[in-house]
C-alpha cells in the first residue's frame, strides 16, 4: 500500500519504493503542500509521476494538472517508466487536465483563478492534486499573485487535500523562494551533478513537515526507460 495510516498518526503518501520512502522520513504526510524545485532535466515531472502512481496504487483519487504533456503523451510517457496508470484513468481514479502554458500576466492571473475555482469543484472528490509545472504561470506575473495563489491553496490543503507543485529553480530569487518553501509543507530539491564522469540526478529532502522519521537526506538516481527511478547509492555514485 502506497498510502498507510500509524494509529494516533497522519495517513502518509509514499512513492511506491520502499527505498525512496525511508529517504522521506517515511512518506509524505495527508494534507500538506508539496514544492518538488529544480533545474531543467533534474527529475521534477519523473518524481511528480512516481508519487502519482504511489497515490493511485493505494485507492487515492489524483488529478493530474500538465503544462508539459497532453493527455495521451503523460499516460505514454508513465507507462514507458513502469508506472503505468492507464486502468486507473479509464477507472475515473485519475483525471488529467492539460493546461496551457501562459504566454502573458493576463493569462497566468487567469489560470490561477480557474485552478482554484477547479480545485473547489475537485474538493471530496479528490485526495491528491498535482501540478506540473508551476513555473510559465509565476514566471509571468511575479512574486506577489504567485504567493496569492499560494495562499489560496493552503485552504484546500488544510481540509486534507495533498497538493504537489513543480517549479524550476530559476522562477525567482532566491529570497522569494525562501518564502515559498516557508509556505510549503514539504520541500524537495533536484539537482544535476556530474559523478564519475556520468550525470546523475540528485534529490535533496529537504523539509518534510510531520514526517515519522528524521529527513534531510539525498537521493541519488537515473530514470530508466523501463524502471523509472533507478536509486543510485551514494558510495557507489561517488566511488
């Protein structure tokens, strides 16, 4: 089970992989805000996707918000990683809404408002929501309409829903990003490092609000085309 529940503790969301997970803490708790932050090709949309199947495969209903696929091409492209979501889809489990990337401030103002106004028709209905990306709407309008849209998402994620973001590394400053994270529940950092010659993607938990266990720690992985996430150990990556 993806989803598990500790009595006299939160309902956590886990990736799937036993191994991902215990980097976690444990899991990510039920009802928190999820920022996953990166630079291009770092692995955001991938373990954006890993959490989705996690989701599904415990009995949670996802929504699945794309600025980088259509329809077809997200399923397609799950399937190719060995998260194959398609049942749930046809089942109704999984509902995914492609999205246009905003090209202007009037646009990206106008997708914030119909993402929240969404999310309201959503509500009981689905457990975990997932945007990906964040990055051409907060790109366009700037700092203070994205933490308005922020904010507003923190209402829907106080009455138990879990939502995920992806946002590149170069949306903003550092110093609004400190105020993003400050807003978020949980926080993951992705990287590209070079390490004997390869390049490898690098995920750093770097909050986790709630979690079971201590986080902190670093993720190191490729993404297979037939396996998905292949966690690469540390020693070995740096050998």
């Amino acid at each position: 089970m993806a989803v598990s529940e500790v009595e006299g503790e939160r309902r956590v969301i886990s990736t799937g992989s036993t191994e991902i997970d215990k980097k976690l803490g444990g899991g990510i708790p039920e009802g928190s805000l999820i920022m996953i932050e990166g630079e291009s090709n770092a692995g955001k949309s991938v373990v954006s996707q890993q959490f989705t199947h996690g989701a599904l495969t415990s009995g949670s209903r996802v929504a699945f918000y794309t600025t980088e696929n259509t329809t077809r091409s997200l399923l397609r492209q799950m399937k190719s990683l060995s998260l194959d979501v398609t049942d749930y889809f046809l089942l109704g489990a999984l509902n995914i809404y492609p999205v246009p990337a905003a090209m202007t401030a009037e646009a990206a103002l106008t997708a914030f408002d119909k993402l929240l106004a969404h999310f309201g028709r959503l509500q009981g209905r689905y457990d975990c929501i997932f945007i990906d990306s964040l990055t051409s709407f907060a790109s366009q309008v700037g700092e203070s309409p994205t933490l308005a849209f922020l904010t507003a998402v923190k209402s829907f994620v106080d009455q138990n829903m879990t939502i995920f973001l992806t946002i590149h590394s170069a949306a903003f400053e550092e110093q609004m990003f400190s105020r993003l994270r400050s807003l978020c529940d949980a926080h993951l950092r992705l990287r590209v490092e070079e390490m004997r010659d390869k390049l490898l993607k690098v995920m750093e938990v770097a909050k986790v609000r709630g979690a079971q266990k201590l986080t902190g720690n670093i993720v190191t992985f490729e993404v297979d085309p037939g396996l998905g996430m292949k966690i690469i150990p540390v020693s070995r990556a740096q050998a």
